[in-house]
C-alpha cells in the first residue's frame, strides 16, 4: 500500500537518446541525447514546471515519462509502477492514469471527427460504459472546460485556437486521471487567452485532485502555475527548487540567464536589473562537450567545469543544483573568481 506521501511520479536516471545511421549499410555511428540522465519526483497535487531554452529536450522528456517512446535507460514509477520496461499491453491498462496535453490544440485533433467524438475516443478505448453514459460524461467534461454543449457537433476547424486546446484538456480529463503532462499547452495561443486556460488548469486542478508536468519556456507563466520548478539545458537538469528560491535567488549560472530575459513591466527594476547575455551557441546534443555540458557557454566556467560533469546534489533542503560553484572539486580561489564573473556578467 502507498503512503498518500509518497510522490506520485518519481524518475531516476532517464535517458532518450535517438541513433544517427548513415552509410549504405546504415550503421549506428552515434545518437543524438535528447535527455541525458534526467532525475525528479513530483508530488501528489502538485505542479512541477520544467522550463529550458527550445531544444533541450523538454518535451522528449515529457513524453518518455508518459512512455509514449521507448526509452533508452532509466526508470519511469508512475504511482508505485515501475513502467519502463512495461508490456505494452500492460501499459494500455495503465493509460488512463496519465495522460497528455499537447502543445499545437489543431494538430492534435483529428480534423474529421466532432467535438463530442474526440471526447469521447478515451471513454470507447477503455471504458464499458453505455451509450447515454458515455453522452453524459461528454457534457459533464464540456462543462468542466467551459464548452457550450451546443457545440458537441461542430469540427475543430469551426472553434478558436484557446477553444481547441479546451477539447484537448477535456479528451485529457475523459479517464479521470491522476497525472497529466502539459507539453506547452499555452504556447501556441495567443498572449489574451493563454491566461485563461491557465487559470482552467489550476482549477481543474483544485477540482479533480491533478498533478502536473507543465513544460514551458514562458518563465512568467510558468510562476505563476507551478509549485517547484525545474531548469533544463541540453538533455539535463541543473537545477530544481521551489518556484519561490528559484526566482529570488537562483543558483546555476544558467538559470540566472534564463531569468535575467524575462521582461519585466515596472520600468524602474527593468533599469536596474542586469542582463545576462550568454556568448556562442547551445552544443549539439549528438557531441555534447566534456565536463559540464553548460561549460562552453558559461560565464563562471572553471577549469574542473571542462573536465568533470557535475552532479545533480541537494545544496540546501529542497534545492539541488548540478555545478562545480557548489561541489568541492574547485578551490575556493577558482570559486571566488567564478562567483565574481558570474555576478558581474
């Protein structure tokens, strides 16, 4: 029997990487590392937001915690059950208890099916239920999302994009679910609406006892939904802390980056903020770069940066982060110094 304490979703070592062929005989000559030793749990009733620069690998991450691809090692335990290494068949029986909202609401409908038939996909997949009930749980989800029933009817094409991604929530919601990965649910609507489902998601939340991966890039929003927060770059966490200690003081140099190109709208802190302009260009992740895979493009680089890869370690309670500024493989004069170019960058 799990404790109600335990966490929800617990991850540990996961990697997605995708192999690169080429020749005639098409041989595996390397692989591109999507994620690359990704560690988390994420609590009962909570929000954890991930957030990083596009192409770290976020969404891959998203999606191998869901299984939707076999994943290259790790383990995935999704309220007590272990299912990387799952059947398939035994994880169809596990997909109604995670489910995804995806980042493009038109892409993920099916263009010729209606309203209340998207909705109702997940209910004739895995359910038994009869024909009035499976109508009277597509209202109830109509409902739930803010959709007019009277639209039950209508093809996706006939609705706004914000209207879209409300199907998507409630085709989500369709199997009562206990955790749902939002990959960028916001980022393709418009800047008036994404507030809007937002807030939906927040009492859905409260409503159905949900949990969330909310993936984003949209660092504002992403405070405002999330309990904890993690910072991604190239396949790998740096740090994760309380959304609170996260923005008042962040640690990893990268996230202090991340955070100092968010906008701000009081012009008096905009002019005395500094800027954090980080040189060159994000490594491939098929030839990440010795050491730190942050080393080439970091202000505070040490020389241990290049060399050794730093480790993912809690540094305060409930705070870790993944750098040499808080291991003790650099002396304290290389420590110092980086300090001072990272504050002074």
């Amino acid at each position: 029997m799990l404790d109600d304490n335990s966490p929800l979703v617990r991850i540990r070592d996961l990697q997605m990487h995708f192999p690169i062929y080429s020749g005639l005989f098409r041989r595996q000559t390397g692989a591109v590392k999507a994620v690359d030793g990704v560690s988390f749990d994420i609590q009962r009733g909570e929000t954890l937001g991930l957030v990083g620069e596009s192409g770290c690998g976020k969404s891959t991450c998203g999606r191998a915690v869901l299984r939707l691809y076999d994943i290259t090692g790790g383990t995935v335990e999704i309220d007590g059950v272990e299912i990387s290494q799952t059947s398939q068949s035994d994880l169809r029986a596990m997909r109604p208890t995670m489910q995804m909202v995806f980042q493009d609401p038109q892409a993920s409908l099916n263009p010729r099916m209606t309203v209340e038939a998207i909705i109702r996909e997940p209910l004739d997949e895995h359910t038994k239920l009869s024909k009035d009930e499976k109508a009277a749980k597509v209202a109830e989800l109509m409902d739930a999302v803010g959709l007019n029933r009277a639209f039950a009817k209508r093809y996706p094409h006939a609705f706004s994009g914000g209207q879209r991604q409300r199907i998507g929530i409630a085709r989500a919601l369709a199997l009562n679910p206990k955790f749902i990965v939002c990959d960028e649910p916001i980022a393709a609507l418009d800047v008036s609406i994404q507030a809007q489902v937002v807030n939906l998601l927040e009492d859905l939340q409260e409503q159905f006892g949900l949990t969330y991966l909310f993936i984003s890039h949209d660092l504002s929003m992403v405070r405002h939904i999330a309990n904890r927060i993690a910072v991604m770059y190239l396949g790998k966490v740096v740090e994760l802390a309380p959304r609170g200690s996260l923005y008042d003081a962040p640690l990893h140099p990268y996230t202090r980056a991340l955070l100092s190109a968010v906008p701000e709208p009081d012009p008096s802190k905009a002019q005395t903020r500094q800027r954090v302009v980080l040189q060159g260009d994000v490594p491939s992740p098929a030839n990440p770069p010795q050491g730190c895979n942050f080393c080439t493009r970091c202000p505070a680089v040490m020389d241990v940066c290049k060399r050794i890869d730093p480790t993912f370690q809690e540094v305060e309670p409930g705070r870790f982060v993944a750098c040499h500024l808080y291991e003790n493989h650099a002396s304290e004069t290389e420590k110092a110094e980086a300090h001072a170019n990272q504050q002074g960058s």
